[in-house]
C-alpha cells in the first residue's frame, strides 16, 4: 500500500441534545479527541451549545433533523406529513416507513431544512460549514434531493456519505444494527450521483458505524482508519520491493477521513432531547464510553507516529 498522510475529521454529532452531551464533546474537543462538531438546531441546548462553539473556537456545521422531536419551522408544527399523531417526528425508522407509504411531502421537507440552516446562522452568525442528517435522513430516497438542493441553495459544500468500507466484515456488530447500517449503505450509494450533480462534497473516507457505542475502542479506531486506506488506495505492486531502485518513486498520498463519534456524558431525563425528551441512544453509558476512549492521550499519540492530522470540514477548502 502506498504511504499515506491522513486527514482525520473526527466529528461529534448531537450537539446541542443537552447540557451533559455538550459538556462531554466540548471537553472532547479541548482534549484533541474531536475536530468538528454537527450541531442539533432543535436540540433543547442549541443555544447554549452554540455559544460553546464561539467561546472555544469549535469547528461546526448543521446535523439536520426530520425524525427526532419537534421542527423549527413554525407553518409546520401544527399539522405536517413529518409529524405523527402526537405531534412529534416520526422517528428513526417511522420517517423510513413513511417515505415507503409516499406519506411524506417533499414540500415540507424542503420548508424543514431551510428553516433549520437559517436557524443555524441566527444561533451561530454564520452559515454552517459542512450538513449532514441525524440517523442518515439526508441519503433517504426522495429527501436526499431536496437535502442536495438546499445545500447548493445556500452554498454549503460538504456533507457526509455514510459508506464504510469493510463494514460487512465487521462481525462484532449486532446483526440488528448491522442490518440498519446496510441499509444506510445502500441508500447512501444511491446518493452519490445526486450529490455530485448538485457539486456537493465529502471525505475520501467515512468510518464511525463499526467503532460506535461499545464497539469504540483504539484498535477498532486504528483498524478501521488502516483498513479503509487500504481499500482506499491503489496496491503497489508486491513483486518489487520496497528499497529497490526500480520501484517508482510515489510522493505521499494525502487522504481525507470522517470518523463519526457520539460522545458525551449520558442525558438525565427529563433534561435533552429535541422536544420529546432524551432517547435511550442518548441515555446509553455508550456516550460516555465514547468520550472517555477518545480523549485519551494513547489514541492522540497513535495518531502522530501513524502521520493522521486532525482537521475539521472547513480546513479541507473549496
């Protein structure tokens, strides 16, 4: 494999879900463990979360939401095809149910993701420097267009494709999870014309499904940045080797990674949420589990004698 310098985003999603998860991705920032932040606009501390960004100079960009809690544009509280009976989002996999029913207005999303990115501006003063969609909504069918349209719209150049190589090898995943994960996979391939139709960008590389929760670890990290390079870059030839005077000289590779993590100290109900309250996910000692193997000082080290700089999506350029 040819040598490689890595560029690492590491990013922290959630933020803004409440206080504890904000408190743990700043102090994950502070510590090196996280570059970039994606920020929950309807998260119950947007604000509060916001204000952090400013005062620790956070790399940030818009998590947009269309299945958790409650929207921000006011036309589509009171009644909206991305609502359910109470009110609320339909969920992770309710809003997938309902995009399969043709339940959903295309139209409203549209409304949806704009008024959370102007949102974004009033809290933060400025527009956001990547997008992406808590639980994946941004590569769904359908809602993948219009996502791609408001990012072209506004001028927003990168985003986040959820494909991860070697994924489906990776046998420690709850089969559950994994069958989740495949789907997000499949539909994020279905995406990737749309996308660059509309001259949207995005990492080389994404890894961040099979180092999730409990799964985290420094190893897993390492193996999951080693073997997407890997898959990544073309193989050099085995045959000759490496001191030979006939190998052709190769300048160092430059490689860009997004890590996606979800660190924080577990929410306390009845405080977070995004208008419903806290999730199991965000109630889960898997948060702080993630927060604790990121700031260690091993994994900055490994990161420096493997020659991986950690950078946010604005640091990549136009």
């Amino acid at each position: 494999m040819p040598r490689a310098a890595v560029k690492l985003i590491v990013t922290g999603d959630d933020f803004g879900y409440c206080p504890r998860r904000n408190q743990g991705i700043v102090e994950s920032f502070l510590s090196g463990g996280v570059s970039n932040v994606s920020l929950l606009v309807n998260g119950s501390a947007a604000s509060d979360a916001a204000q952090l960004a400013r005062r620790y100079h956070i790399p940030i960009g818009l998590h947009a939401n269309l299945s958790e809690g409650s929207p921000v544009c006011p036309a589509l509280r009171a009644k909206s095809t991305l609502l359910n009976e109470e009110g609320f989002f339909h969920g992770k996999m309710g809003i997938r149910r309902a995009l399969a029913g043709g339940l959903l207005s295309m139209s409203e999303v549209k409304h949806e993701l704009t008024a959370q990115v102007d949102l974004f501006r009033e809290l933060t003063g400025h527009l956001p420097q990547h997008m992406d969609g808590h639980q994946h909504v941004h590569v769904l069918p359908e809602i993948r267009n219009v996502f791609a349209q408001v990012l072209e719209d506004y001028g927003i150049t990168y985003t986040r494709v959820p494909i991860e190589p070697d994924l489906p090898r990776c046998d420690w995943i709850d089969p559950h999870l994994m069958a989740f994960y495949l789907g997000v996979e499949k539909d994020s391939l279905n995406t990737v014309d749309v996308f660059r139709k509309h001259k949207i960008r995005w990492p080389d590389i994404y890894i961040g499904l099979s180092t999730m929760g409990k799964n985290m670890s420094i190893a897993n990290i390492l193996g999951a940045i080693d073997n997407a390079t890997a898959t990544y870059l073309p193989e050099e030839d085995s045959s000759i080797p490496p001191d030979s005077p006939s190998r052709p000289d190769q300048e160092t590779r430059t490689v860009t990674i997004e890590l996606m993590t979800h660190p924080g100290y577990p929410s306390v109900p009845p405080v977070g949420g995004c208008g419903e309250g806290p999730d199991d996910f965000s109630q889960s000692w898997e948060r702080l589990h993630e927060l604790e193997t990121l700031k260690k000082a091993e994994l900055q080290s490994h990161y420096r004698t493997r020659n991986i700089q950690l950078c946010a999506f604005k640091d990549l350029g136009m």
